[in-house]
C-alpha cells in the first residue's frame, strides 16, 4: 500500500475531478476544503460512488452534493447530540437518587461493593468499574469547582455532584453493575426492563462519543443490537431472513430508543428537527434519490410515524 503524502488544495481538486466530480466554482470548493478538510468531505463520497468497487462519482454529482451532505451530516449530529445529553443528564439523575436515597451520600456509602450487583459473574466489573469512578474522582476533583467546594467544606462529594463529572460511558457502566432491586425501580421509570436498559445506555454512550468528537454519523454502526420492538412491527420495517433491516444498530436504532428515553415533547422535537434537515438534504441532491439515502442510514420511508405510536 503506498504512502498517504500530503496534497494542496490544486492537488486535491484534480483528484476529486479525476474521479467525475463536477466542480462549478473551483474557488469556492478550495474554500471549503481549507476550511472543513478534504478529509471529512471526501468520507461521504461513498453515497454518490457508481459501486463500491469503482471509485468514480454518478455522472453528474456536483461538489455542492457532495458538500450538503457533510453539512446534513453536522447539523443531524448535533440534534443528536443535544438530546443525548439530556437522556445523559437524566440517566445521571436517576442512578445517583437512587443510590443515595437507598445507601447514603458519601462516597464509602455509595462506592461500597455490597451494594452492587451480588452476582458472582460481575465481581470483577463491579470492582473495575468503581476503581473507574474512583479514579475519576482524584483526577477530576480539583478541577470542577463544585466538587471542590463539597471537598473543601465538608470532606465528600454527594453523588448528585460526582454524577456531573463522570463520563456516559462510565455511568452507563454504572447501571450494569447496579444490584437488581436498583436496575428495576430505574428502569421501570421509562417501562422497559433492565436487559434493554443497558444495552440502549450502552449503544447511547458509543454515539455520544461520536457527536462529541464529529466523527462521520450517518453509516455508523454498533457491536450491540437493539432487542425487536413493537416500533420496529408497527412500522413494518423490511425484514431478511427473519431479521429487521433497519433499527437494530443504526442510526434509526438511537430514535427508536430516543423513543422511549425521552418525553413525548421532547422527542417529538427531535423528530421534527431531524426531518427539517432531511427536507433541507433532498432540496439540494438530485443524484440520490431520498429514500435510498434514509435507508442507507437505517432510516425506513415511514420512519416519521413512530410519532403517532404510544
């Protein structure tokens, strides 16, 4: 495999051309591309490509496609991101009442191991991942000031405050070690059970990690699926051998559970804000046709009505 030398924006141009991309204004996309990256733009390519194996654009596909579709990719993810931080800071709240509510509020109360999961198979996550939150702890401690404030004045930090510190990954983590009786009075508050809690906390955290660091949202796909819902039925979403196609690890998989995570206003913002931008894509692409771009991010034709299902 040759080497990945770097290319001027000329260079990358004549690449971009070589490869049937129709530039109209060759100053305006060098803009762009000194502005936003070659990089980042040329990773949503693989939408207007003629087949996976031939690296030539669909005749006609203009950079301005090309573009909107990595802005259709920004400001999807920050709607993503806005409201996965409010699932977070609810899943924050919940776990850290609860726990203090029941154990107490100082942390030899709340980071005792007997209060966590008593099954034998999870003694070493239990401890793995409270050394996490442990850790997390002396690193942060000095450098938030209201955990600096209950140190300073009164020799502990409430989980309430700890909770703000603490990673979603980590808190998701939390969760799947929580004792029993903890994991069903938390998730009988959104009326699932606890297996789907935690792979949705799970799945939620790997696409929190995305948006924060603006990797490319729309093909992303996670380890964990889903469990089958009564969305995925309602909806009629296209099956393959007794599986769904969309839903279980894509980006539809985060709105199915956004669903259920989030209140009926809030979520039907969300959607609202998603199709807003969907609109605002097929307005400006004529090389790909909208529905095939809705599947290809696991989106179905009809994903607007789950709106309507209670």
């Amino acid at each position: 495999m040759g080497k990945k030398t770097f290319k001027t924006l000329d260079e990358q141009i004549e690449i971009l051309k070589s490869r049937g991309l129709v530039i109209n204004d060759i100053e305006k996309a060098k803009n762009i591309l000194l502005r936003e990256n070659y990089f980042f733009i040329s990773g949503y390519r693989h939408l207007f490509m003629k087949s996976r194996k031939d690296d030539k654009f669909i005749s006609g596909t203009t950079f301005e496609e090309l573009y909107a579709m990595f802005v259709f990719d920004r400001k999807v993810r920050n709607i993503f991101f806005k409201n996965l931080l409010i699932v977070e800071n609810n899943i924050k709240s919940l776990i850290s009442y609860q726990l203090s509510k029941k154990y107490g509020y100082k942390e030899k109360e709340y980071l005792n191991p007997k209060n966590y999961s008593k099954d034998s198979m999870k003694n070493r996550q239990v401890h793995d991942v409270l050394n996490k939150v442990k850790r997390q702890i002396r690193t942060n401690v000095k450098h938030h000031s209201a955990t600096m404030h209950y140190v300073t004045n009164y020799g502990y930090i409430p989980l309430w405050i700890l909770v703000k510190v603490l990673s979603f990954g980590i808190v998701a983590e939390l969760y799947d070690i929580l004792d029993d009786s903890d994991q069903i009075e938390i998730a009988s508050i959104y009326n699932l059970d606890v297996e789907s809690l935690v792979i949705y906390l799970s799945i939620l955290s790997n696409y929190r990690n995305l948006c924060a660091h603006e990797d490319i949202l729309y093909d992303h796909r996670t380890q964990k699926l889903i469990p089958d819902t009564r969305y995925h039925h309602q909806l009629d979403v296209d099956m393959t051998d007794g599986e769904y196609n969309y839903g279980k690890n894509d980006l539809f998989s985060v709105v199915i559970i956004m669903k259920q995570l989030l209140t009926d206003k809030e979520f039907r913002e969300f959607v609202n804000e998603i199709g807003y931008e969907i609109d605002m894509l097929e307005g400006k692409t004529n090389i790909l046709p909208i529905n095939n771009f809705l599947n290809k991010i696991g989106f179905p034709d009809n994903w607007r009505e789950i709106t309507e299902i209670d």
